[in-house]
C-alpha cells in the first residue's frame, strides 16, 4: 500500500489523540472527568458541535473564537492537536519508511510494515502521547501526573504478556533468563513493599509535603496572600526541608526500595547457582508470555 495515504491516516489519528491530551493536560490534575461534561467553551460553558471539534481545522474554521461568545480560543489547542499528528507521522516515516528505530532480536532484519507491525506502532505512539501530557502537565503546573505513568505501565505489560511474538519489531520476548528473574524477584518486592507501605509499616517521605523551589514558594506565598485580602481560605504551604532533612526523607524512600532491590538480586543468583530453583524457573521461562510480561 501507498504510504500517502496511510501518512494521512496517522496523522489524522494523531491529531484527534492530540485532542484529547488537551482535555487530559487540563482536567486530570484538576481532578475533573475526562468524559463529561463534553467539550465546551472555556469561556461561555456552551457545548460544541462536532464540527468545532475537527482537531485543528475547526480552531482555523472559527477564527480561534468561540462560535457563541465570541471569545478568543487559546491556539495551544490546535498547537498540540498538530504537534502530536506530526510526531505520529514522524515515527511512521522513521519505523516503515526509512526502516529504522524499533529494537529487534540479534540478527533479524529490519522489515516492519504498518501493515503488519500496526499493534506495535500503537504502542510506542501510546508512550510519545503520555510522555507528551507528562510535559505539558510540568510545563504548567510543575507536577507529574501519576496516573498517566501507571496507566502507560499497565498497557506495556499487558500488550508485551498478550500481543508480543518474538518475530515482532521491539519484541521483548528475548529477555535472557537472568533478566527475567531480576524483572520477577523485583517486582515481587516492589508489591511487598505496597503491602508494608498500605499498612503503615513503612514511612511515608514527605508526609506534610514535598519541599518546593525557591521561586515557587514566592509566587505560591504571593497568591496566598492576595487570597487571604479575598478572604479565601488557602491550603497551608509544605514546611521549609534543611539539606539535612531532605536527605533523611530520601532515606524513607530508598527503604521503599530495598525488598526490590534484594529480592531482584537473590532471584538472578538463584537462577544462576541454585540447582532445585534453576528448573521450574526454565519451564515457567519456556512460556512467550512470561519472557514478554517480565521483559
């Protein structure tokens, strides 16, 4: 098939996604549905049509103004809507035309075709679109989103247990068996460590809140004061952390870590020395979708 056709095609994918990250960036940490209420006027609160909704084509149509208030439209929403259907055809360029930039088994050549490796795509183009919200999220309220970490998390694994096949561009079927045992002993110890931490027997770092940066508490006490003349009740700042306090907080954290540390590092000497652990290891190993999920 003709590539053209299918660069529009990605692109227009891409640019619908980037519709959406708009409502991401703005509702998530905001706590606010990502379904409804459906997209509106910023301004005037007035339902859009679908035609207003064309990623970056109904911006154009209308002006960058609302088609009832009249109110300019920030141009971030076309300016994103773009920019993620430019790096969808960006990658597809990269992975079916020039053939280059998805990972493959030692020796096996690179012959990816949209046609084929499509599911593979996707999934990278998951990951530019969350690392994509991630920035625009810091890049405004110097904060990243937890939940479009574990989301993107979640979705890796999955496809990599249920999808990948070693013939498969990026496959991560091919993790040696040392890898495995350290992704498996790791991941054991990371959920002790959730169950420890849910129950109170591992601190919490931080636990009035993270320490801010110099230029942040300003302008945060700045707004807190001009809130107080409003009398409006604001939340009270985190405590200032001496270099010392900070690092005992860091301590907490790396506590958190170690049951995965351990436990990754005991699992890859097992596998490497430990005779009765070495075999029923090596037949769990044997299964696609356990080097998959553990790659």
């Amino acid at each position: 098939m003709p590539h053209l056709p299918l660069i529009v095609f990605v692109f227009a994918l891409g640019a619908c996604v980037g519709s959406f990250l708009n409502v991401v960036v703005w509702r998530l940490p905001r706590g606010e549905s990502l379904v409804t209420p459906p997209s509106h006027c910023p301004k005037c609160n007035t339902p859009l049509a679908w035609y207003d909704n064309i990623p970056v084509f109904g911006w154009i149509m209308l002006g960058g103004r609302c088609r009832y208030c009249r109110e300019p439209i920030s141009s971030r929403y076309p300016v994103v809507e773009a920019i993620t259907g430019l790096l969808f055809v960006a990658y597809y360029v990269i992975f079916f035309v020039l053939r280059k930039g998805l990972s493959c088994s030692p020796g096996m050549q690179l012959q990816q075709s949209f046609q084929k490796d499509w599911a593979v795509y996707l999934l990278y183009m998951w990951l530019i679109a969350a690392l994509l919200a991630e920035t625009l999220i810091d890049l405004e309220l110097y904060i990243i989103e937890p939940s479009v970490v574990w989301t993107t998390a979640l979705v890796a694994v999955l496809f990599h247990a249920l999808v990948d096949h070693p013939a498969m561009p990026g496959t991560l079927t091919s993790v040696a068996p040392s890898s495995a045992a350290l992704a498996a002993g790791a991941v054991i110890g990371w959920a002790i460590s959730g169950v420890l931490y849910k129950f109170g027997l591992l601190p919490q770092s931080f636990p009035q809140g993270e320490p801010l940066l110099e230029a942040q508490r300003a302008e945060i006490e700045q707004e807190h004061r001009e809130a107080q003349e409003r009398g409006e009740e604001v939340e009270p700042l985190p405590p200032f952390y001496t270099s010392w306090q900070i690092r005992a907080e860091m301590r907490k954290e790396m506590l958190f870590l170690m049951p995965a540390l351990l436990l990754g590092a005991a699992f890859v000497l097992l596998t490497l020395r430990g005779q009765r652990f070495y075999g029923p290891w090596m037949s769990l190993y044997g299964h696609e979708w356990v080097r998959g999920m553990l790659g």
